[in-house]
C-alpha cells in the first residue's frame, strides 16, 4: 500500500464540521431573515420538498429536531405510558429521549454481531418498534403489516439500498444537528409513506391544531407540542440538502468503503453492509468484539500512541443507563450489545468525521492500522 509523507494523522484533530456556509445558503438565511416569518413559512416548505424529492418519501413534516420528530412518530402511534416498545440495547439516548418522556415500557433487544443495530423480528402482532440504522448502515427489521417500525434515521442521510434512497418507504426519523452531513443550528424531520400518520404529525407539531388557517384555540383539538422549526434553520437545511448532500453523501461512501477494506484484511470489527446498499457512513467503527479487555486496551492505546483520534460513542449500552433502564425485570439477555459497548470505538471525531478526510489522510490511516493489528493481536 502507498501512502504520501505529507499527510499527518494529528490534522484529524482539527474542526472541520459544520463547515461554513455556502453562498447559496448564506443567501438563504438572509432572505429568511429579513421575510419576518419564523417558522410554519416558505423555507420549511422548500425543506420538506427537498427531502421528498431526495428521499422518494410521498411525505415529509420538518420538526425542530430528530428527537422531537421521534416523539411525536411515537404519540401518533399511541405509544403511551407503560406501552411496551420493543428496541435495540446498543445505540445513542436520543432515540429513546421521547419514549422515556411518555414513560413507554422499553423491551430491550440484543444486536445483530455483524451489522450492530438490528433486532430479532418480532413475530407477536401490533408490535412497535424503534430502532436506528447505526452509524449509516441500514437494519433489516422487516416491515410487515402486523408490525410497526419505525426507525430512526438520524446518521443514515445519504445511505442508498439498490441504488435508492434509504427512505423511500416506510417511516423515518432524520436529524440536521451540527454533527449530521446536513448541518443546521438543529432541525429534524419525519418521511413516510403513511398519509394519516404525516397528517398527525402535521397537527402534534403545532399545539395539536388542525392545519391550516389562522392559529386559534378553536383548533386544538388534541394534545400536541411547539415542535415547528425555525425558518432560519430550514433556509439552510434546503439549500444543503440541495446543494451540499450529494457531495459530502458521495465522499462518505467512498471513505467508508476504503476504510472498510483495511478493516476487513486486519480482521478487525467492522460492520456488515447488506447487499445493495451504499452507506453514507455517518461514523465508523471498529475494534475487538470478542476479545479481552487487555487486548481492547492494547488496541485502543496503540490508537492514541499512533495519533488516530477515536471517540467511545455508545460505551454505555442502553439498558444499563440509569435513565433508560428498564422499569421491570423483563429479562435482559443481551451479551453482543454489551460486548459491542465493551470493546468497539468510532474512528475521528464529530467535528473531523470521516466525509472530511483527504485521500492521503485516508490511506495514512489506513496503513496505520495494518501497522498497529501486526502488533497487537
């Protein structure tokens, strides 16, 4: 393998995301600002149509975040306090920030060891499930019509199964915070091919009120929440989805893929792509599933001594979080997700993610890692 004596492992240290703005968007957020509409306006709307016509979704409902985009999926399937909601024990709090709001009965699942994040289906009907497609790459929870899924999509924008986007069907949950390939001061989203479900979002973003017309208490006619987004937000979530997403999408996939060579020659842990999908991988993770924790820490000390920044993303799994835990003793036997939290690292970090890497800082890392593994196994 060739690397190139100019590139330096300790740039990936550097912030490089959320990167600044594009003229376009800078342009944007300045007509949104000087329109004096901020939210429920002409930018949301361009947010939405750009996500339908990215994604293949006949529907999208912008919300002020991914986590409140989430909760309100759940209210609208009646998930209420003590519903039992089925969910994979590996992955990030924010999925399950709205069910622990509701009080929702989480039932733990464990992960699959090759791919991290999906769950045994689940054969007993009226099922609900929430779960991620970790770190960009899909899980395959089959979506039948006696099970509900929904899943939160929030590092999967991008990601492409047999060539189309990853939410053309079903429902989804999409993040635009500082650290997604969409970066906005926050926002979220809903996609889904269920018509009454988007028209309930609609309402449960809105105080609960019937779309349409001049806000007023008349209206409510149910339970809902202040989750519309600001409409500076959604100038730039529109022009970025437009403008910047394809790019950084594409460099994502490609980093990922060449990365995931190394990792698969090393025999380190890497997760499994299902065939037909591209991820626009959101992080990359890697480590010794499997191994001691002597070894785990040789490896991970050999990390830091070589300059190759990492981050312990999901080192607390889920059900052994104090906020998350389980309110019963369901039984809990889920030993790939602990090991998973054990043993496992993303390379970069949040501000350097993968899609910022240059080629030779990509093959720099590469090499490194093939140097580190022929020592520390």
């Amino acid at each position: 393998m060739t690397t190139t004596p100019t590139a330096d492992l300790a740039r990936l240290r550097e912030r490089r995301w959320p990167p600044p703005p594009s003229m376009s968007a800078d342009h944007a957020v300045s007509q949104a600002l000087y329109s004096g509409t901020w939210t429920s306006g002409p930018y949301t709307h361009n947010a939405e149509t750009a996500l339908r016509e990215l994604t293949g979704a006949p529907h999208a409902i912008a919300f002020q975040s991914c986590t409140a985009a989430i909760h309100a999926v759940l209210l609208a399937h009646d998930i209420r306090a003590d519903t039992p909601l089925h969910t994979p024990a590996f992955g990030f709090a924010g999925t399950l920030t709205g069910a622990a709001h509701i009080g929702a009965r989480l039932l733990y699942h464990d992960v699959d060891p090759n791919t991290g994040n999906s769950i045994d289906p689940l054969a007993s009907p009226g099922a609900v499930i929430l779960t991620p497609d970790l770190h960009g790459v899909p899980h395959t929870v089959p979506r039948t019509p006696d099970v509900t899924v929904i899943t939160d999509s929030c590092q999967s924008l991008g990601t492409l199964v047999d060539r189309q986007h990853i939410g053309a069907t079903g429902t989804h949950c999409w993040s635009f915070s500082a650290t997604k390939l969409v970066s906005a001061p926050d926002g979220g989203a809903v996609t889904t091919d269920d018509e009454r479900l988007a028209d309930d979002l609609r309402q449960l973003r809105d105080y609960g009120a019937t779309p349409g017309g001049v806000r007023a208490n008349a209206l409510i006619t149910r339970p809902g929440h202040n989750w519309r987004p600001s409409e500076l937000s959604m100038a730039i979530v529109a022009d970025e989805l437009t403008n910047r997403l394809p790019f950084a999408a594409a460099r994502a996939r490609d980093v990922g893929a060449r990365v995931h060579q190394t990792l698969t020659d090393t025999d380190l842990w890497y997760q499994d792509i299902p065939d037909g999908t591209e991820p626009a991988f959101h992080k990359i993770r890697t480590g010794l599933l499997g191994h001691p924790a002597r070894t785990v820490n040789r490896f991970t000390t050999a990390l830091s001594t070589a300059g190759i920044p990492y981050h312990a993303w999901g080192r607390i799994p889920l059900h052994e979080h104090p906020v998350f835990a389980p309110r019963r003793a369901d039984s809990l036997r889920v030993p790939v997700a602990t090991n998973l939290a054990d043993t496992t690292v993303c390379l970069g970090t949040e501000s350097c993610p993968p899609w910022t890497w240059t080629d030779e800082e990509t093959e720099l890392l590469c090499h490194t890692l093939e140097s580190i593994m022929e020592t520390v196994l």
